[in-house]
C-alpha cells in the first residue's frame, strides 16, 4: 500500500465556556486545529489531528503544523502508511524535532492500518481493558470562588477527577486549592496544575501552604530539575507533564524518583506509536499516567480514546475527552463522555468519519 495524496484542513473550535484559562495569564479563546486526511492507492482513507494549547504553551503552534506537514508530505507520497514505525522513521529522518508536526499523520497511519486490518486502533495498541475509562475536568483558572463553584456541575457531568488551573501568585493559588478541595467528596481526586508557572521558592511556598490537603501537585516549574527540586520537598503525590517529552528524560525521571504520575499527551511526543512506547515503558516502570493531547477535536479525542482504552486500568490515573469541552464537532462516530468515563469505539482504525461540510477545502492539498 502507498500513499497517494496528503491533505490538511483548518477548522476552528470554540470553547463551549468562552475561554480557557492557565498560568502567567495565558487564555485562548478558540483553539486552531489541523485535520490531515491520508489517501492511498488501496481507497484505504485515514485520518489525524493536531492542535495546539495556542502558540505560548509547548514549543508549537498551529501555523507550524501546517508549515511543518507542507515540509514532510511531498516525501511521504509513496511510503506504506500500514509499516507506521518504518514510516516515522522516515518522518524524523526528513524533518528533525518538530514532533507535534508529526503526530497527525502518524495517527492517520494508524486509523489505515486499523481499517486495513479490521481492527480497532485499540486493539493494535495492546488490546481493551474494562467497558470504558476515566476522565478528569480541567478548571479554567478564575478566582478561588469561582473555581470552587465549577465542581458541582462538572461533577453533574460525571467528572470525579478535577485538575485545577494554578501557576499564578502562590497566595491566590493556595485558596483556590483549599477552595476547591472543601467541595470535594468521597472518591474525588484534586490535581493542582501549575503548568510551569511558578518559580522554586513560589511552588514552596505553594505545597507548604497546601500540607493538610489531599493534592497532587502536577508540573510546578518550568525545568525538570526545578520540578525535581520541589518533588524532593513535598509529600504530595506529584505529576511530570512539560518537561517529559521523550524517553530519555521519562528514564531521568524514573532513576531519580522525580513523579508518580506521567502526563503524556499524544503530540508531545510526536503521535500514537511514540506516545504507545511511552505508556508501555510507564507501565514497565510502575508509572501511573494522564493520556492526553495538547487540545482537539473529535479525532484528538479519538485517538486519546483508543492510546487511553488499551492502557492497563490501574496505570492510567485519568484522560481528557476535549470535544466536549469545544462547541464544534467535526466527525462522526467521534467518542462521547458517559457519566465522566469515556471509551474507544468498536469500529476499525479510529472510528471516526470527518464532516467535511465543518472542515471546507484543504489548505494543503499534495499528491
Ligand atoms: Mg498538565
């Protein structure tokens, strides 16, 4: 099998809340995202996503996606889209770094092979565990307050898991811990995200001020040794997300004793196969982990269901179904959140069925 044509779409996705909101003031409103359709000689057709946390997050942007796969796809016409580790080899050979840029074709690649085997894309991963599995609500920074009131509804919604925006001045960011733990109950998991927002003696400060509360404490600093720093210092259980991209440092990591939970978000480390590898030498590892993306769409939520659906129950700590939280759909058959859990479909490769009638004409169109 071949690949005969690579095409990417535009599409924009609104936040059903108006805005999302995290440390050092950083907020988008509406979240850019790249859909890539893979074509092949076999009428096989598979699709991908990608879509950053805006341009200020991880060192990637939208624009860069489609610039980045302009770059890579007149070289892959011709490859086999089913030989996905040959296939991304060839990706890191042709374009080096730039992962995120990477990630949607590769889970295209791995939407065709599940099509062309007959097989969900979870069961190439490693097979299904249990009917379906557990998400966490993220709560969009915002006064103590009003954070705190955001847990009954999303609790409504079926969430038990709720990961706190933090990462701002540590007197506000320890209300708004005590804050929202005092709505929790039994069963409830509290995850204090700071996205590398504080410095050392901030973050300090942040889990002294924090000692009583039943908190994980996720990405505090900005570097890995700073956040090695504050885990040496603290009881809480404590959570890598930024500064783990890769498998060398998810190694450091785990010769240090630096986290108890992993966040590996499918684009971060460059799409499905890299980020499976990840997950498998967590559950190697003893590494409990957050499967995620950096944001998206139906086909993101897709993916994260199908990377989520076949990691060993106990090792997966929560995921994110982020279609729910845009105002757009964009493809059929896509994964919805059941009373907080999520599950992968049934279906061959993904799953999912793009509308092309939301996604418009390619902006990138090669053959
Ligand atoms: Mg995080």
């Amino acid at each position: 099998m071949k690949i005969t044509r690579i095409a990417a779409y535009q599409v924009d996705l609104p936040l059903h809340e108006g805005s999302y909101k995290w440390s050092g003031g950083k907020s988008v409103d509406v979240f850019d995202s790249t859909v890539v359709r893979v074509e092949t000689d076999e009428g096989v057709v598979g699709h991908g996503e990608v879509c950053p946390l805006g341009p200020f997050y991880l060192p990637s942007y939208a624009a860069g996606v489609r610039a980045g796969i302009a770059e890579l796809a007149p070289d892959l016409i011709g490859e086999d889209p089913t030989q996905i580790r040959k296939l991304v080899g060839r990706m890191d050979a042709l374009l080096k770094g730039h992962a995120y840029v990477k990630s949607a074709v590769d889970i295209a690649c791995w939407d065709i092979l599940g099509q062309v085997s007959g097989l969900p894309v979870c069961t190439l991963l490693g097979g299904r565990y249990g009917d379906d599995f557990v998400l966490y609500r993220a709560i969009s920074q915002e006064s103590p307050e009003a954070m705190a009131s955001r847990v009954a509804g999303y609790r409504a919604e079926g969430y038990r898991r709720f990961q706190l925006k933090v990462g701002a001045d540590p007197e506000t960011d320890i209300a708004r811990i005590h804050a929202v733990a005092a709505q929790l109950e039994q069963g409830d998991r509290l995850i204090a995200d700071a996205n590398t927002g504080w410095l050392m003696h901030d973050a300090m400060r942040v889990v002294q001020g924090v000692r009583d509360v039943d908190v994980y404490i996720e990405q505090p600093c900005l570097s890995y040794e700073e956040c090695l720093s504050i885990r040496r210092h603290t009881d809480h259980p404590f959570v890598l997300d930024e500064s783990v991209d890769g498998m060398p440092i998810l190694l450091r990591g785990h010769s240090d004793g630096a986290m108890d939970v992993v966040n590996i978000k499918i684009s971060k480390f460059g799409g499905l196969t890299k980020a499976a590898q990840a997950r498998d030498l967590c559950v190697s590892l003893g590494i409990a982990m957050t499967i995620e993306d950096s944001w998206g769409g139906d086909i993101v939520t897709a993916a994260i269901a199908h990377l989520a659906h076949s990691t060993p129950t106990q090792y997966l700590f929560t995921a994110t179904d982020f279609n729910s939280y845009v105002t757009r759909s964009i493809a059929e058959g896509a994964p919805q959140r059941n009373n907080g859990r999520l599950k992968a479909s049934s279906r061959s490769g993904l799953g999912i069925e793009p509308m092309f009638d939301v996604l418009g004409k390619p902006v990138l169109d090669i053959s």
